[in-house]
C-alpha cells in the first residue's frame, strides 16, 4: 500500500462525500478505492468512515486522522512545489460571482494569460454557493457572510453600496424620503432559493444592521437579473458601488437614501486546504486582488 497515495484517497473520499466521486478523481476504479482504503483502516487498526447505503460519515478516530492528513499533504505538496517549475501551468478551475465575472474577471483575464501564458482556466459564473470539494473546484470568489469551515478563506476587501432606482420608477411611484415611506414603494427581492417573497431594505444605523421588510412585486435568485429589473423600473435596488457606477454616469439610475445604506460587503476567495500550496491558485489569488484593488478604488472598494 502506498500510504500518502491511501491518505489522499481518505482526504478525498472525506470531501466529496462519496467512494465513487473520489475514485473518478483520482483516476482510479472503485473497487481499487475501496481496498486501499480498507488497507489504511487495517494499517492504522481503526475504522475511518462509517458508511450506509445512503452516505458515508466520519468517525471520531477519521475527523482526528482526516485533521493530520490535510496538514501533512499540504507540507508534502508545498514542497514538492517548490522544487517543481510546472507550478506556472496546467488547468485552474475557478467560480465566480456572475456580475464580478462579467464586468471585472472576464474583461481583464487577457492580461492575466498574457502574465501566465501556460495557466488554463475554467470558470463557472454562478451567485450560488458550490461545493468545491465535490465539484473539484481549485478556488471561489465570494461576496457576503462565509459559511464553509472545511476549506481556507482570504478576504480580499470590501464592497461599499449603494441604495439606486430607475428614472422610469420615479416617473410612475416617485422618490423615497425616508425609512418609513419604503412601505408606499416597491423593492425588488432577492433570494438564492426562491422562497423569501418579501424584499428588505438592509441598512446600517449607529453601528447596527438593520433590515425593514419593503413590498416586492419580483424576486430574483441572480445578480444579473436583480441589476435588470432595477433598471428597467420595477423596483428599488442595492447594489456594491461599482456596479453601479456606469449607470449612474449615464443617468439609468439614481441614488436615493444615501443616509440608510447597507453594510458593505466583504469579497473572499476560497479553496480547498490541499490546494493551499498550488502556485496556480496562488497568483490567482494575488491577481484578483490586485485587480480589485485597481479597478474598484474610485468605488470605494477598501483592500485588506
């Protein structure tokens, strides 16, 4: 048995949550799978996972083992690396937020090849929270509240914003003079999944969040489409700064409320511990960060 091999296969069983996922993974058969990790239960004298037919779970003895094996592999994988000089190429599998994709990464992405001409890159553009470990995803970019404790997180800064509405709103319900006046107006809702019907307007007051349910007529579950319903009229908007800040120029929206203004928003990037070391996901990181850096300053964007 090749121990780090049979470690990697443990980590990787552990993280996709399935014997099969793993061995896909890793390029091998699941019965293959199976009998090395069956041969690592025996080495050590303990059982790793409790499995059933519906999923596998760890046991005391494989959260503590699962614990050392992240630290150990990402030693060996740091050092490896740093005798490698193929760190600079190969396939980086990233997901995005899909407006930070479309107005920020995509654009700027020549610039990166052109630093890292042998990096290839796949990225996924979604406002939904993945599972990078299941999906074998290298890195994510995130904005607001993280919630995953399996994996590293860097916060790249912070995101002002902004309280907007369309001319074409105004025209028909008028401008909002106050927190209580929200109750004769209509926001438009955002949720991931769909079921909040009721819109909020976020707001900080004396160092608090606050958040007051507003009337909603549309609720979206995609940043693209809450931008576009605010533009086209059908509600009030917040929005980071940045995104806003073309439409303000041209006169398609409108601030109101400055004094009631959400929290801002913080911009992290995540990945998986073994990739801790990958000099891929490395520049990729400090890329990012210098691009939001450069590009969203006027905005207000604060780096950390």
């Amino acid at each position: 048995m090749d121990l780090i091999q049979a470690m990697r296969l443990f980590v990787q069983i552990s993280d996709s949550g399935s014997f099969t996922r793993a061995a896909e993974l890793m390029q091998l058969s699941r019965p293959v799978a199976s009998t090395t990790l069956q041969q690592l239960e025996n080495h050590l004298g303990t059982r790793l996972l409790s499995r059933t037919t519906r999923h596998l779970e760890l046991t005391g003895d494989g959260r503590s083992y699962y614990l050392h094996c992240q630290r150990l592999l990402a030693d060996l994988d740091k050092t490896a690396q740093s005798f490698r000089d193929s760190g600079l190429q190969g396939l980086l599998r990233i997901d995005v937020p899909t407006r930070i994709a479309r107005s920020l990464i995509a654009p700027h992405l020549p610039a990166f090849f052109q630093r890292y001409p042998d990096i290839r890159i796949e990225m996924g553009m979604s406002d939904h929270v993945i599972d990078l470990l299941r999906e074998g995803v290298d890195c994510v970019l995130r904005v607001g509240a993280l919630h995953e404790e399996r994996l590293v997180s860097k916060r790249l800064g912070l995101l002002p914003q902004g309280n907007y509405v369309s001319p074409a709103y105004i025209q028909q319900w008028g401008v909002p003079d106050s927190l209580a006046g929200l109750s004769q107006h209509y926001m438009v809702g955002y949720s991931r999944s769909l079921t909040e019907q009721t819109a909020h307007w976020e707001y900080m007051e004396n160092g608090e969040n606050h958040s007051l349910p507003v009337p909603s007529r549309i609720t979206v579950n995609n940043a693209e489409s809450y931008l576009a319903c605010g533009l086209a009229g059908l509600g009030l908007i917040q929005v980071p700064s940045y995104d806003a800040a073309a439409y303000l120029a041209s006169g398609e929206l409108q601030e109101v409320l400055p004094q009631y203004q959400a929290a801002a928003l913080p911009v992290s990037v995540l990945y998986p511990y073994q990739r801790n070391s990958s000099q891929r996901v490395q520049v990729f990181v400090a890329w990012v960060a210098e691009l939001l850096q450069e590009q969203l300053a006027e905005g207000g964007f604060v780096s950390n």
